[in-house]
C-alpha cells in the first residue's frame, strides 16, 4: 500500500508526538518529518517533497498563514490541511484563497482529522463541520429566492432529501443520527445513496448543490 507522507507543523512538540502517534498507526499513512517554526517548515517542505503538510498557523518566526504561498512553491504536489485553534472565518477565507485544501480545529484532532487528511488526498475540500456553517452564513439570503427543485431531486427519497439537506447545512453525520433518531450507518447509508443519485463528489461539491436549491435558506 503506498503511504501518504506528511510533514506536521506546529510549535507545540507535545501535540506533534500526538500526531505522530495517530499517523503513524493509520496503514495508509506515514509521518516524514515535523517543523516547530515556520522557517523550519520552509526547509523541510523544499528537502522532504511531502504528500500532504498539517498545517499550524501561529507559529514562531513566520506563521502558517504567511507560509502558504511557500510551501506551494517549495512543494508543488504537496496538500495542505490547516489544523489550528483559529474557529475564525476570516482565517478560514484566507487559508481556502492561499491554497489550503481543509481546515480542522484541534479540538477534534483525531478521527475527524483522519477522515480530512483522506479527504483532502482524494481531492476534495474539506472544512470543520462548525466552520462550514459559518462559511455558510452570509449566502444563505442570496439563496432564499433559488427554491425551484431540479428535476435530480425528485429521484431522492424524503428520508435522503432530509439527510443530505443536514450534511450541506454542516451537520456530521452523528448530529443527523440524533436529529433524526436513526444510527449513524443508516444516515451515512442515506448520505451515501442521494450523493450517488445526484452525481455529487465530496462536501464542496454538494454545498454548491444546495445553495443553488435554495437548501439552506429553509
């Protein structure tokens, strides 16, 4: 199985040896190499040539945010995933525009990280489910007048509908699960069904979707 070879950044070496540990006990992935500072990480991206960099933003001598015009460079092929404190759209905005492929906040480092670390590797997108609703929330009042349904929508279930609806709202699927008082397998069932019936790939691409229905102005 080929690996994907990440490069951590961050100036806490605590949680760089927590990362370390979660990476390195995944099959399909592999840690090549870590970076206290943002200087650091500038060399290493150049010498290493990673997959994927996890990304700090406040980091000594030169920040992540700043560092992504760089890190492109020296890495051209390499994914960038922020994993920051920052639960801030402005940061967010910034780091989509730089580059970045996802943002997660470090307070859900570990399976969710995983599940974005895949994500970005497939190509897709991938934001914190908190910071997609705020991502979110100055289109909602564009969207309110794009109600007519397309005709791909009639072929979705209600139970689909309802589901897919939550996940381009933002929701994990655990939220939906509660909401909806049904297991988490059936909800990623239902998810999995209605992303097939409408020829959707990955969060960013169903977010538009919605947007364009008028979805989340309901």
């Amino acid at each position: 199985m080929i690996k994907t070879r990440i490069l951590l950044a961050d100036d806490h070496a605590v949680l760089r040896a927590g990362l370390r540990l979660l990476i390195e006990a995944q099959a399909d992935m592999m840690c090549v190499g870590e970076a206290g500072d943002g200087l650091e990480l500038l060399a290493q991206a150049e010498r290493l040539k990673p997959d994927l960099v996890l990304l700090d933003l406040s980091m000594p001598r030169l920040g992540g945010l700043a560092a992504l015009p760089d890190i492109r460079r020296k890495a051209t092929s390499a994914r960038i995933l922020v994993l920051t404190m920052h639960a801030d759209e402005e940061y967010l905005r910034r780091c989509l525009k730089g580059g970045a492929a996802g943002y997660v906040l470090k307070q859900a480092a570990d399976q969710e990280l995983l599940l974005a670390i895949r994500a970005v590797m497939r190509g897709e997108v991938y934001i914190h489910p908190a910071m997609t609703r705020a991502l979110l929330g100055d289109l909602v009042d564009r969207s309110r007048d794009l109600t007519a349904p397309a005709a791909s929508d009639a072929a979705l279930s209600d139970r689909e509908a309802e589901v897919i609806k939550q996940v381009a709202r933002g929701h994990t699927n655990q939220e939906i699960a509660d909401q909806l008082s049904l297991s988490v397998k059936t909800v990623e069932t239902y998810r999995s069904r209605a992303m097939e019936k409408l020829r959707l790939t990955g969060r960013a691409a169903l977010v538009r979707y919605a947007l364009e229905r008028g979805w989340l102005g309901e």
